[in-house]
C-alpha cells in the first residue's frame, strides 16, 4: 500500500509541474460540453425555402404566407424560373423548394382540387424527411383552412381526439437528451487518454526500468497509476453536471449518488482498457492512434447521436465489448427518468465484468523486465 501510495503522489506531483496538461484536463471539457450540446442535435430548425410562384394568385400568396410564417423556414429567394430554384439548391442557398403551378387557384374553385410540388435537397436523408415532413403539415393545415372557408357546414373534427403528452421532457429540447450523453463522453476522453498514455511516457523518459527493479508487485503499480486519474476523472463529471444544472437547467431527477457509483465502475473499465493500450504500444503517440481508433468505435456505436435499435445486427454484437454503450442509457434514465439501481442493474453488472477483464488483461499485460 506505502508504494502504492507514493506512486499516487508522484503522478500528481507530475501532473502539477506539467502546466500543458491542466488546461487539457480541466478547460478543454468544459468548452467542449458548451460546444457539443448545442452544435451535436439532428433538430431541424431552419429550413432555407425557394418558392417558385406561377400562379400569382390570391391563394398562392396565402399558402407562401404560411410558410413565411412558420420558424421552420427562412425563405432564400422567389422568382417564376425553376432552374433558378435548381441552381440555388446546388449552391447550397436552399435546401427546399416549393412549386406552385399556373391556374393553381382557378383548379382549385374549377376542379376543387390543385397539385403543388415541394422538392427536397436529400443528400441528408434525414434532414430532408424531416423538412419534407415540416411541409406537409403546412400544406395540410392550408387544406383545412380551405375546406373549412368553402363547406363552412362540414364538421370537420376528428372522431377520436388524441392528446400528447410527453414525459421527462416535456419541451422536446434535444439539449436535455444530448448532455448527459456529451458528459459520458467527456469523462471517457479523460480516462482513457490520460491512462493510455501513463506507463508509455515511462518508457519514453527511461524511468520504466528504475520501477521495475523495485520489489513493488504488479497490481499495486497499475491501482498507483490508476487512482489519480479516477479521481480527476469523477472531479470532471462533478464539474459537467454542475456546468449541466447552471448552463442547460438539466435536471437531476435521480439518485445522483447512483450517478457517481455506476461512473466509478465505468472509469475503472476504461481506465483499465487505456492501461492496457499503454503496456501494448511503445511511443505515446502509438498509445493516442489506438485510444482513437476504438474510442471512434465505440462513439458511433454507444447510442449518443443514433438509437442502438437502427444499427444492423453484427454492429450489435460488436457493442458487448463497447462500454460507452452501458453507461449512456445509465446516465440519461437515472438524470432524466428517476431511474433507480434496479432498472439499470443489467447495465451496472456489464460495466463491472468489463472493469475487471479489463483491469485483469493490464495487470497481465505489464512485464516486469526492461
């Protein structure tokens, strides 16, 4: 324990003289969790809208005023030439354009039925569905509207009356569901990279082989090279979700003695799998190329941006070995939901089996020979 203790206060003591990295540990979080709430969400909250209006007619002019005032979209530019509409879709100025025909409002009183067009850009599947979306429902509450000034005697209400209601977040603020994920990334960007490169700059600075000839045993120089990293890792997410409460207003519905629980035994599993990465490579840049390359994995894979139900079946599989993947849900149920250690028990037992296969593969992996 004594050596294990003063190989704690040497890594601090390390930490103090290297100024470099105090910024990288404590400011460069914060800025990224101001920055990623707001930039990282698949809200659609500004639609660029080119009209193209043939009809110039009283109720072309009422359908383009619902769209001007909806705050779905900003209208880029009008004009009667469609290829002009085309060329600001390929230059980016629009990314929507809707078309209304000549002789729009005369098949409309003739016929009592008229056509438009509404033309999506969807290189960005997702973003056209939901723009696409956006506009129909304009479109059909113009249709209403109409069939309401034409046939004032028609009831038009539905036979079944649906109220929405919407649970642990009732605005639909996509920042509420996004921070909880961001600050599990952010504590996972401090333990595996700070741990990952730990006993690689031993061997790089030469004093790898002063400890190994110490009687010191394996464990007690993985849990001395471990611990100072844990702690500055539960500091930052103490600091997240102080910054979550005052910037964002996020709540904190659960047991956030839940919170720091499950995180402690995630950052030993992370942790444990950096130090594992450090006893493999040899130079800290080596030890940054693969922390990166399964951290890239498993970003796109935890169920941060997309639902884990959309991705295919063999990427399932390979998210048993990804540890974000248990602690995001963990995070987002028990700060949002209430959730408590019953519901997110599974997730818990997941992150422990990894903790200890990952701290187990670290202890086996560090050699003891020069």
């Amino acid at each position: 324990m004594r050596t294990t203790f003063y190989i704690i206060q040497k890594e601090f003591r390390q930490l103090k003289r290297n100024r470099q990295m105090l910024p990288i540990i404590f400011v460069m979080p914060l800025i990224q969790l101001l920055v990623l709430s707001y930039a990282a969400t698949f809200e659609i909250k500004n639609t660029n809208l080119y009209i193209v209006d043939n009809d110039h007619s009283q109720t072309s002019r009422e359908l383009t005023a619902k769209f001007r005032g909806s705050p779905f979209f900003t209208i880029t530019g009008s004009s009667e030439d469609y290829n002009s509409a085309l060329r600001a879709i390929e230059q980016r100025k629009a990314s929507q354009i809707l078309l209304i025909p000549s002789n729009f409002e005369r098949d409309l009183h003739n016929e009592d039925k008229a056509k438009v067009q509404v033309v999506n850009d969807a290189i960005n599947g997702n973003a056209a569905a939901i723009t696409n979306a956006y506009s129909a429902s304009i479109i059909h509450d113009f249709n209403v509207n109409l069939l309401v000034e034409t046939f004032p005697s028609v009831n038009l209400k539905d036979p079944i009356n649906i109220n929405y209601s919407f649970w642990y977040n009732a605005k639909l603020d996509y920042t509420t569901y996004m921070v909880p994920g961001i600050l599990v990334l952010l504590i996972t960007i401090i333990g595996l990279f700070l741990s990952g490169m730990n006993i690689v700059r031993e061997k790089e600075i030469g004093t790898i082989e002063q400890i190994n000839v110490t009687p010191i045993h394996k464990y007690e120089f993985i849990a001395g090279k471990l611990i100072p990293f844990w702690i500055i890792a539960l500091f930052e997410l103490a600091f997240g979700l102080t910054i979550a409460r005052i910037a964002f207003n996020i709540p904190m519905v659960g047991s956030i003695g839940l919170i720091f629980g499950v995180a402690a035994v995630y950052l030993i599993a992370i942790m444990g799998l950096g130090l594992f990465i450090s006893t493999l490579a040899n130079t800290q840049q080596q030890s940054m190329f693969l922390s990166w390359f399964f951290m890239v994995i498993f970003i796109l894979l935890s169920g941060l941006f997309t639902p884990i139900d959309s991705i295919p079946a063999w990427a399932k599989i390979i998210n048993i070995i990804n540890p974000i993947h248990y602690f995001i849900p963990v995070m987002r149920n028990v700060m949002l939901k209430g959730s408590d250690f019953s519901d997110v028990s599974k997730h818990f037992w997941a992150l422990v089996c990894y903790g200890f296969i990952s701290i187990s593969l670290a202890v086996w992996r560090y050699r003891k020979t020069s």
